[in-house]
C-alpha cells in the first residue's frame, strides 16, 4: 500500500485531496502539507526513515502554483536525490503537462479532482513502485561501497563504516561522518562483510567489532557503545559477541 504527501498551499483543496486519497484502499495512509518548504522537510525525514521506516512517503501529491518554491521547482529537487518519491501533479492549470512529464511525473491531474481520475493516479503509482528494479549495489573492491548521494556516486571505505541499519530491503551505512541508504538487505552485508569483522547483534543492527568501545550490562540487559552510539543486543546475539570480543581481546 501507498504512503502519499499531498502539498497543496489551498487548504480546502489540500483537505479534499486528502480525503480522497484516504478513501483510496491502496492508500495506507496521507498526510499534507500547506507549502514546498514543508513537504521538503517532511520528505527529508521519510529520506532519513528509509523506504521501510515508520515516516517513509512512496509519492507526492503536488500542486504546481504555490508561494516561494512552486511544485515544478520542488520536482526538479527530488529529481536530484538518490532514492526520489515517485511524483503526481494535481493541478488546475493545463499548461505545464510537457514540464511536469519531462520531470517524469506519474500523472498529471487537473481540478477540480475527480474521484475516477486520481484513483487511476493512484493505481499508476502503485503499479511503478511495485515493479520498479532494484537497483544494483556496485562494489569496485571488496574494500569499498558504492552510495548514491544527490545524484552522485560515492565510495565508502568498508573499514570507516561502525554500524549497519535495517529499513526493510535497504540498510542504512553509519560512518562518523554520517549515513548513506543503500538497496541491500541486512542479511546481505553480514554474510559479504562477516570475515571483515562484522558481526549480527540483533535483527536490525550489524555492527563493527573495531568500532565497539564499551559492552554494557544493566539490569539484565546488554549493549555496545559504538562511536557514541548505543545499541542493544539482543538475548540471541548476546553470547556469540562476547565471545567473539573476548577473542578480540586476548588475541
């Protein structure tokens, strides 16, 4: 199901919006935001969630005259990012359907909204984010990753990285110098990187042995300093890692 942002600086055509989207069985949910500078704010943190995280948006509802950044401004700078919403134009201007598909929208809708024509918006959405490919994470050594960042490939030193994320088919890379979405599963990276390291300390982290500074014990409950960054380890995990810093340190 869909997890749409419907931008809209018209507070009653925001509320129809949304109540139309809400109506939508595979819509699981939609929220709105009156401005482009909102929506992007909001966007960041679904950026920041992950494709599987709890504020993750899968496509943007967007109005095209708005104050400040307009809605073909605001499609230009989500063009840019790594991993964009997919984008649908509800509009009652008929005039910029070229510009707004060049910026590959899904749909261009006209106002007043009809109940038929944004379901067909809805179903093309869901329909491109069901088959979208995956895309290939590309390794040029074992020693580093390869990130997309705003357009732009980076590679990321497999050694500068302390902890790994789970966001559903994605992980998130944690260095100190920040964090990179790539398209691989968790259990992925802890069978490529276990000889590097790496070990599984609960069904959402793996972790770095080098990076860990303290292993805590409170109250029955155990978990690793890692960079500054506490993370708990589950009952499973618990034993396999002292063990294995155990050896670490007598090695």
């Amino acid at each position: 199901m869909l997890r749409a942002l419907a931008v809209d600086d018209e507070q009653p055509s925001l509320e129809e919006l949304l109540y139309l989207l809400n109506a939508d069985p595979r819509v699981a949910g939609a929220e709105g935001a009156s401005d482009a500078t909102e929506a992007l704010r909001r966007i960041n943190r679904a950026l920041q969630s992950g494709p599987g995280g709890p504020e993750a948006i899968d496509v943007v509802f967007l109005d095209i005259h708005m104050p400040g950044l307009d809605g073909l401004d605001l499609a230009r700078l989500l063009g840019g990012f790594a991993q964009p919403p997919l984008v649908v134009f509800v509009t009652a201007h008929e005039g910029f359907a070229v510009q707004a598909f060049e910026l590959k929208a899904v749909d261009y809708v006209l106002k007043p909204v009809r109940r038929e024509r944004l379901a067909e918006a809805v179903r093309r959405a869901a329909q491109l984010r069901d088959t979208a490919p995956l895309i290939p994470v590309h390794e040029p050594d074992p020693d580093h990753i390869s990130v997309e960042l705003g357009g732009v490939t980076r590679f990321v030193a497999v050694e500068d990285i302390t902890h790994v994320e789970a966001h559903g088919d994605y992980a998130r890379l944690h260095t100190a110098q920040g964090s990179h979405l790539v398209r691989i599963p968790l259990s992925t990276l802890e069978e490529r990187w276990r000889s590097r390291g790496f070990v599984r300390i609960h069904r959402r982290h793996l972790v770095a042995l080098r990076h860990i500074g303290e292993l805590r014990l409170d109250a029955g409950t155990v978990s690793v300093l890692v960079d500054s960054v506490e993370l708990q380890v589950s009952r499973r995990h618990t034993r396999q890692l002292r063990d294995l810093l155990l050896r670490r340190t007598t090695s």
